[in-house]
C-alpha cells in the first residue's frame, strides 16, 4: 500500500487513500524507472494485471527494463477504502444480477413495444438511484474524490514515493487509461512527463462532457466489426467457423443473429445454467454476447460455434446456453467468506462512480434528460450506428442519479503546444475498434501535434491494438521505452495475427522473415519471444466491466 492524500489540493487534510500497488521489480543493471499501468474500465485493477500473466508479460516486452507498478486507482478492488455500496458480496452478485445492466432491445427496432424502452430504463435509473446512495451513506467524502485528476495526482504521488521528486512519471493505458493517459500530459509538468504508451483512445472531449455524450462514445465502429466476423467466418469455410455452411453471404448471416435477438424479444425462453443468474434467456443477455465477442479475433471461433448452437439448436441441446455462458458473470466460489470490510471494491459502481465524477454536472441551464427523453435519444443513438449493441455504454450516460459533489473535476483544455514534451507519447489503435474508434486516436494526435506519434493498425479489429498481434506495433512500443526510438509522425503497421487461422508465434515470424519489402534484422528467436509476450499481453483487454 501506498498512501496518498485524500485532497491533493489541501494537505492540510490528513485524511487518505491507501492505494494497492503490487509490482515487478526491474533488472537492477537495466532499470530505466517505473511504469505505472492501468488495464481500462474504469474499474480495471493494476494490482490483478501484475498477479495475473499480462504483467509479467509486459515486463518481458520490455526487456526487464522498468518496475511494472500495478496499482488499483481510488476506490477500486483491494485500495482502501474500496466502494463497497453492498453488506456483503453475496448482496452485491445478487441484486447486480437482478438488474439487467444491458437492455431488452429486438434489432427489428419497429417490433419494440411502446413505453417498453421507458420502463427498462426507469426502473434501471431507479436502482442506480437507489444504490448511489447508499454508496454515499457508506463512503461520505471519500466518494467526491474519485476523479481522474485525482488518479493522475496519485501517479504523480507515487512516482515521487518510488523515485524522487524530479522522477519522470511513465505510464501504460489501454481503453479508459487512455483517458488517464491524456489527463497526465495536461496536468502534469512537462518536465515529469516520460514516456507515455496509450491504445485504445477514448476521447477525453466527450469523456469530460455531459455524461448522455458516453451514449455515442465509442460504438461508431462497432458494425464494422460484426460485418468483419461475418465476412471473414464465410471465407474461412465450414472447417474453421461452423457458420459457413449455413449461409452464403455475409449479410444473411447478420440477418439471421438480429433474428436471434428479434426472437428472444417477443419470446424469452427458460434457463436452466448455473452460471447465469436468470431463469429466462432473453435480447439483453445475447446483446451482452454480441458486444463482447466483437472486442478479440481471439474469440470469434469460440463464439462461432456457441452462435451455431444457438441458431441451429440440437436435440437435448440447450441452444442459448454456449452463448450467453461466454461472458457471464459467475458467483465466486468463496462468495460467503466476504463481508463489507474484506470484500473486494465493487467495480461496476466505482466505475461508474468515477466516469460521473469526470463528467460534467447537469445544472437549471441544461437539466438532465428525462427518462422519455433519453430513451428517444437512444433510439436514435441505435438506428444511427448498431441494432445489435448500439446501446453499449448507455450506463455510463445516468451520472444524475449521483447525488454527489465531486470535487477536481478536470473541464480541459486537452491539447498542448507543439514541442512540449521531451519525449513524445505514443497513440496506438485498431483500425475497426468497436468501443474506441480510430477516429478519436485521430482527434488525440491533433490536438497534440508533434507531442505524439500515431500508429495505427490499418487491418484490424477489435478492442484495442494489442487485442490483435502485431509485431510492427509491438516493436515501436518496445524500442520507444527501451532504447528511446520514436517511430514516424504515422506508422501503418499491419496485423500478424488473422481471424480463424490457429495462431503460432515461429510460423509468423517465419513469415515475417520473408517478406523482402520488411527488411528485418532482429534475431529470429528474440521475434518469438516478443510475439508470444505480446499474445499474453493482449488477453482480457476491458473498456467497461459489465
């Protein structure tokens, strides 16, 4: 644990947050300084990354070079105090499971039964309501600290504890450390900034927003991404996506899963898994599938043969259950050792917590959406980019169910002059991303010029560029943090790593080695080793943990 001030803005306040660190140390004739890094959310917990595989992973990439600092930022997982809006855990898993978090939406919009969409969201803005405040009962003051200015000052904080005052701060962020990312380079010194690697941008404009502007932020490639795995699963043939053989175009087979969702929302139809907490599979849950199985490559063949068995049921079969298992949240096994003071910190309420504490607070000048107007908003939001998930981030967008004062709220500018920073930070993106689009890697490197490198992974798919193996990309981040090398104002990199295909390390480097336009050097076994990291590194890649 390392303590921090609860107000960085007054010291005098001697309260504090105990934040959870576990690191990696460096190799200690190697060490170049510490890299804190945060896996996304908001929620994600830096502590699990470094006790898990993609922690070790990263320290690999880097060649030992740099302490991997994983920290959980305020509120979240194991730093004290943690947001714990539950008695227990077992109250916590029960009630979230008795709210469905995604909604009950057919793709065939026109089958929508009026008010439905209405009623949904009232009674989910009535929880949220409800559950916010007894967070603030539980949590007091503590809760209007939440911020990401606050996390950036954290960093800042800890950088100083680990290394000295005049240390730079380094950081790694994908999806929402993204937004942590860009919040340093604006907050910070310039003199403290150091080498700074973000993938996966979500725009900090519309994150610092009005909280309905999360609605739209991020989906805007999320169709893109599902003609993708449709167009790519025919190509593979029946031997690799089990699909194919059923369909033969791309477009049917997206007919056939909005179908799905079309079915299950006049019909809902009973459950008997164990690892679902409803007795009735309906649109929401395969909404939930859909959107998850866009984010990696890595889980279109897994989810291609749950969605064979759901389209196609068996005899004795339970057709939905493949499905909707894939991303379900199950009960802990030890669910009934935890109570509210050892209990881990609940992270779809700090997540929330904090997105509302960076947004911008509703006020008589513009009030908040009524639940008639959001929902028509959302409609919308839907018919414009996705029948199938356009409503992805809508819990993001009821930040007035807060009764909250937050506090260091961070309004912008996001943009610094040209030749601010010693070291210019690297933005990195998939070109089809269905939760952060390229766009706002785009609009990121605009508005800091020649602060920042963009590079983008010009055929692929899925959240974030390391979700989708690229030895180009991976090699500028290595040589940007080990040796200083910056690569061009943009760099293309092209994916190594294909939908379908059975992944191998020393086949794509082979491969590799023979493309004569590369002209790669580097010793064959060291290009293993970078790739089969980089895999480790890329698993479980979040943006929103629900």
């Amino acid at each position: 644990m390392i303590p921090v001030p609860l107000n960085h803005l007054n010291l005098s306040d001697e309260r504090s947050y105990q934040i959870a660190v576990s690191m990696i140390p460096a190799e200690k004739k190697e060490r170049k300084g510490a890299l804190f890094i945060n896996p996304g959310g908001p929620g994600g917990s830096g502590t699990a990354m470094i006790q898990g595989t993609r922690g070790p992973a990263l320290w690999k990439v880097l060649k030992g070079q740099y302490d991997i600092v994983g920290f959980d930022p305020r509120g979240i997982n194991k730093t004290v105090p943690g947001i714990r809006c539950f008695d227990t855990l077992a109250e916590q898993y029960v009630l979230n499971a008795a709210q469905s978090y995604y909604l009950d939406i057919p793709a065939n919009l026109s089958l929508l039964h009026p008010y439905h969409l209405d009623s949904q969201l009232g009674s989910l803005r009535a929880g949220l309501t409800s559950v916010a405040k007894k967070c603030k009962e539980v949590h007091g003051d503590y809760l209007r600290y939440l911020g990401t200015a606050d996390v950036v000052r954290d960093i800042e904080w800890m950088a100083t504890a680990i290394d000295g005052e005049d240390a730079k701060v380094n950081f790694w962020g994908v999806s929402y450390g993204t937004i942590i990312g860009q919040y340093l380079v604006q907050i910070l010194k310039p003199s403290r900034i150091g080498h700074i690697f973000i993938d996966g941008v979500v725009d900090p404009e519309k994150w610092a927003d009005y909280s309905i502007e999360e609605v739209t932020d991020g989906i805007e490639d999320v169709d893109h991404v599902f003609r993708a795995f449709a167009s790519s699963c025919l190509s593979a043939g029946p031997s690799l996506c089990p699909l194919a053989v059923h369909f033969s175009t791309s477009a049917k087979l997206l007919e056939a899963m909005d179908a799905l969702l079309d079915s299950l929302y006049r019909s809902p139809q009973p459950a008997s898994s164990k690892q679902v907490p409803s007795l009735t599979y309906h649109a929401a849950q395969v909404r939930k599938a859909y959107f998850r199985t866009t984010y990696s490559i890595a889980q279109w063949n897994a989810s291609s043969h749950a969605l064979d068995k759901a389209l196609f049921p068996r005899n004795g079969e339970e057709a939905l259950q493949s499905l909707v298992e894939m991303f379900a949240d199950g009960l802990p096994a030890n669910i009934s050792l935890f109570n509210a003071t050892t209990m881990p910190g609940d992270t779809l309420f700090a997540g929330l917590a904090i997105a509302c504490a960076d947004s911008k607070p509703y006020d008589a000048q513009r009030p908040a959406p009524t639940t008639e107007e959001f929902a028509r908003y959302l409609l919308k939001v839907v018919k414009m980019y996705s029948p199938r998930t356009g409503d992805g981030f809508h819990l993001m967008a009821h930040c007035d169910t807060w009764d909250v004062s937050w506090q260091h709220r961070y309004p912008g500018p996001f943009g610094i002059p040209n030749g601010t920073l010693e070291m210019p930070i690297i933005i990195a993106s998939q070109h089809f991303d269905p939760s952060t689009p390229l766009i706002a890697a785009k609009r990121a490197f605009e508005r800091l010029g020649s602060n920042a490198r963009l590079v983008e992974q010009v055929d692929g798919w899925g959240h974030c560029a390391v979700s989708q193996t690229s030895y180009c990309t991976a090699k500028i981040m290595q040589d940007y943090f080990t040796k200083d090398v910056l690569p061009d104002s943009y760099t293309a990199c092209k994916v190594d790593r294909k939908p379908w295909l059975p992944w191998n390390e020393t086949q794509a480097v082979a491969g590799l080695k023979a493309d004569v336009s590369l002209s790669l050097l580097e010793d064959e076994e060291e290009m293993i080793q970078l790739l089969s990291n980089w895999v480790a590194l890329g698993e479980e890649v979040e943006r929103w943990p629900f």
